[in-house]
C-alpha cells in the first residue's frame, strides 16, 4: 500500500522560510516522479513543483519559481520543498503526490498523480 506523510508545515511570517518533507513508501519511488500542489480555501488545488524519477528535471509554477526548491532523496524515498521568501499567497494546505506510472517525465496536471498525501498546512502572515 502506498503511502506518502508531508510534514513540515507552519506559520510563519512574509519573508521567511520552511522545508516541506514527503516520506513515501509501499513503491519503488526511484522510478517514479513526484509532484507538489496546493490548495487555498475556496481556490482549486494548483500545481506548485515537479520533480522527474531520477531528479534531472524539475519544473515550477510561475508563482513560485525563483523562490521554491523542490529535491528528491531517492535513498530516503522522501522529497523535499524548500520554500523561501513566503508571501501570504502563499498559504495554502500542501500536498505532495506520485506520479502514477515509472519513468515518465514530469507533469503539472493533477491526473498524472495517483496517490497523495494527508496535506500539511503553511500559514504565511503579513
């Protein structure tokens, strides 16, 4: 059974930082790429980062880029989101998931991902 454990979230204020983490287990997570989303109450859930199966290729939602840093410990089986210089559009609960077939490239589209996590929340005040 697949199962991915997102920790790491908080308040914090504008400008600051926090490290997201996404433990995941019950597949081979070296295979397969891993993607963060969030979600803003009363907005859909968006895309925030992606990262291939072997780490070579990673994309960022334009919001985000520049400032976000998505990583992936395939030894650990755990990615990473480090999140600098948050601004209050920034909070939202956040999900990362996995990517439902091995060895593709990265996606940004929510159906590509077949399980996801519990969510954690960053709270960024102003």
């Amino acid at each position: 059974q697949v199962q991915l454990v997102e920790s790491g979230g908080g308040l914090v204020q504008a400008g600051g930082s926090l490290r997201l983490s996404c433990a995941a287990s019950g597949r081979t997570f070296s295979m397969y790429g891993m993607g963060w989303f969030r979600q803003a109450p009363g907005k859909e859930r968006e895309f925030v980062a992606a990262i291939s199966w072997s780490g070579s290729n990673i994309y960022y939602a334009d919001s985000v880029k520049g400032r976000f840093t998505i990583a992936k410990d395939n030894a650990k089986n755990t990615v990473y989101l480090q999140m600098n210089s948050l601004k209050p559009e920034d909070t939202a609960v956040y999900y990362c998931a996995v990517d439902k077939t091995p060895f593709l490239g990265i996606s940004t589209v929510l159906a590509r991902y077949d399980y996801w996590g519990q969510g954690t929340q960053v709270t960024v005040s102003s």
